[in-house]
C-alpha cells in the first residue's frame, strides 16, 4: 500500500468528524451462549463461545512469549471495558476439570486487568481436530453470524487447523479473495470491530475503513458514521475531503494548520454542495477565500434554495 500523505488537520479533525461521546450507543459485547459454572460441566459444542470463569482456566506453560508489555495490556483492558473481549480465546479441557489457554493469553491476562471474572472462550479437545474443523464449517455456515464472528471463525479454522486461505476457502465453499477479505476485518481497531458487530456499521464502511492506514483515523471516521449515519458513498466522499494536501505556505511546502471554524465552515457547506466540491485559500495575514463548484445549474439552484427557502 502507498505511504499515505500527511496533512495539516491537526485539531481541525476533531473538529470536522465530531467530537461527541458516543458511549451510549457502545455497549460491551456480550456471548449468550451457554456458561461453564463448574468444572463437571462438559461442554461438547467446540464451535459456540462458552463463558468460562477465570478460575477455572490457566495458562499455558509451553506459553512463547515470556514478556509481556504492560502499557499494552492496560490498554488493551481498557478497551474490553469499553467493548468486551470480542475476540474469544481458546482452552483445552484438562483431566482435573480446570481449562488450559492454547491461545489468547494476553487476552485473558488484560481481561483480568480489566476486573472480568468470567471470559468467553472456545473449548476444545486436543485430539478431536477432524471434529474441531467440522464445528467450526458449520459454525460459519451460520446465517445469524455477524461480520466479525465469521472472520475469527476464519482465522480460527486457520490457525487451529493448520490450513492456508486456499484450503480453508475450500472448506467453506467460498473464493479465497472473499476469506481474505473477510479475515482483514479482524486488522480494524476494536472499536470499529465492535460497532460492525452489533451493527452499527456496515461491511461496507468497515471495507472502506480498511483503506484508511491510521487506527486513530478509523476510529474517528467510525465515529462519524455513528453520529451522523453517513452511507458508504458518504464516508468515500469523507476521506476523499481529507486526503486534499492541505493549504501551503507561499514561500515553502509546509501545511498550514487552520482554524478548527474554518473545518466547520465547511463541513457544513459540505452538507447542501459535497465537501468535493469546496476549495479554501487562506493568506498568511487571515485572508480567506472560499470557491463552490457546481456540477450543473440544478445543483446551483437547490444550494440557493437552502439558502433561502422562501
């Protein structure tokens, strides 16, 4: 992918996307499926999501990675917080009753950071791997799954199975371009996995997010769906707007940072003509042009009706 040009936004970006506390409309996601409460429970189904309580699960010792950064992990139980573990880890059954982590252990350790005492999780038996790979088929052939269930069951099928895309698009009966795009949705930061799993976004933006290279940036565009429920076409037009280089200086190439009303002066232009459709010039002593372009009178002649609806 190309390196993406830096811009002069700074904080006119806030500014321009909206900076209202969505939290409401965020809440943690949650795994109806049924819980282990003790440890007689035997559950069979290895492709549904189990609760299980963090007492009875334990780490791996054959474990590779030893150390583990803590800046990352309280940031990452910050955002379970925030959204719940989306992304289950998975145990095996041990012969005492307790649960053995084969993957997701710094999943599970920022899930305890994050005060959780019970964690959704696969459970799965070692030895069973043909029975293992037919849950998760059926699982995914599922039609109530949700966009990010399927790309974990994807990446699981993968990584549990020991499958390439090919194999595994074989599997499913689907072209390896569609498991692959399938399974990049899993690169989103979480918020934006989150909001594609209970829905307030759509594939649609998540695929257009993913063309956008910063985390920061998709969260913030994320947000704007969430707030203003733009379309895909709308969210295309938005990042459009935002890789315009931003104004120069007269006598270099150095970006010149804006006045955040200067953003809002056109994003709300933006609204009746299209923010493709706007241009600003600002001289080093305040001076401030704006240009409008219309496509055709008829665009000119609504723009003037919102301007006066008399």
């Amino acid at each position: 992918m190309a390196k993406q040009q830096q811009f002069g936004l700074g904080k006119g970006l806030g500014a321009l996307l909206g900076g209202e506390d969505l939290t409401e409309l965020r809440k943690p996601v949650g795994y109806i499926n049924k819980q282990v409460v003790t440890a007689e429970v035997k559950p069979r189904d290895t492709s549904d999501v189990l609760r299980v309580p963090v007492d009875l699960i334990e780490p791996n010792p054959y474990q590779p990675r030893m150390n583990f950064d803590n800046e990352a992990l309280r940031e990452l139980a910050d955002s379970i917080r925030t959204f719940g573990l989306i992304q289950p880890i998975t145990v095996r059954r041990k012969g005492d009753g307790k649960y053995q982590i084969i993957s997701g252990e710094r999943r599970y350790r920022a899930s305890i950071m994050a005060g959780m005492d019970i964690i959704p999780a696969y459970i799965r038996d070692a030895s069973e791997q043909g029975m293992l790979e037919m849950a998760i088929v059926e699982n995914i052939q599922r039609e109530n799954l949700d966009p990010i269930e399927v790309a974990m069951s994807y990446q699981r099928l993968m990584e549990e199975c020991r499958l390439t895309q090919e194999q595994m698009a074989d599997r499913v009966g689907k072209k390896r371009a569609s498991v692959a795009n399938q399974l990049r949705l899993l690169k989103l930061p979480a918020k934006v996995q989150h909001d594609l799993k209970v829905g307030l976004v759509s594939v649609g933006h998540a695929k257009v997010l993913l063309g956008v290279e910063a985390p920061a940036l998709q969260e913030a565009l994320c947000d704007a769906i969430v707030k203003n429920g733009l379309s895909v076409r709308q969210l295309e037009d938005k990042i459009k707007a935002l890789s315009k280089p931003a104004p120069q200086h007269e006598q270099g190439t150095e970006p010149v940072e804006l006045p955040q009303m200067y953003y809002r002066l056109l994003e709300n232009l933006g609204r009746y003509v299209g923010e493709n459709s706007l241009s600003l010039r600002r001289g080093k002593d305040g001076k401030s042009s704006i240009t409008i372009r219309f496509d055709s009178d008829t665009q000119a002649e609504e723009f003037l009706k919102a301007l006066d609806p008399r």
